[in-house]
C-alpha cells in the first residue's frame, strides 16, 4: 500500500486510492467525486462504460446523473457519480462471486 506522504509534499493532502492498471501494477490513482459523460462513440476512462450503457444504469435507478446548463444556454454537461458507479460495479462482482 502507498501512502500519500510518499507521494506528495506533507503540505499536500490528496485523496489516493490503489487501481490496478491495464499492466496489471498498482498505481496511485486519486478518484474524481463525478466524471463528464462519455462522448458517443468512447468510454469512460474510469470504468470503461459506454454512454449508452451509463444511461440504462440510470434508467434502472442503479445511478442519478448530475445535469447541468447555464440559464439561457441550449448545451449542458452531464456528470456521472463515480461513487455510485463503484458501488454498483462492486455488487454486481459481489453477486458473481458467489
């Protein structure tokens, strides 16, 4: 386990959590609160889920997408929880598992 003092500065306090990468080491990772909606056509970088597939997880009630526009602007940016993507990612491991 890596700790953020052997990271960062000591005045620097950053959340870090262990993420194995595609290489398979361990990589200190510090995870967003929320992360933009994939553009059609890639995945997210985090999970590796595609926009279609974020919003089915919201249409079953698994996660609540976060929306937001300027008054007066047609656009706006949609933002995906990263903690409730992990929770359910986690269950449905925990579910296979068994």
């Amino acid at each position: 386990m890596i700790s953020c003092e052997s990271l960062h500065p000591a005045s620097v306090r950053t959340p870090v959590s262990l993420f194995a990468n595609p290489a398979g080491s361990e990589v200190p990772f510090a995870k967003p609160e929320t992360f933009r909606l994939p553009k059609s056509g890639q995945r997210d970088p985090h999970f590796g889920l595609s926009r279609s597939g974020i919003y089915e997880l919201e249409r079953m009630g698994v996660i609540r997408l976060i929306r937001l526009r300027k008054r007066g602007n047609v656009r706006r940016t949609t933002l995906v929880p990263f903690d409730q993507v992990a929770a359910y990612i986690r269950g449905v491991g925990n579910e296979t598992a068994r």
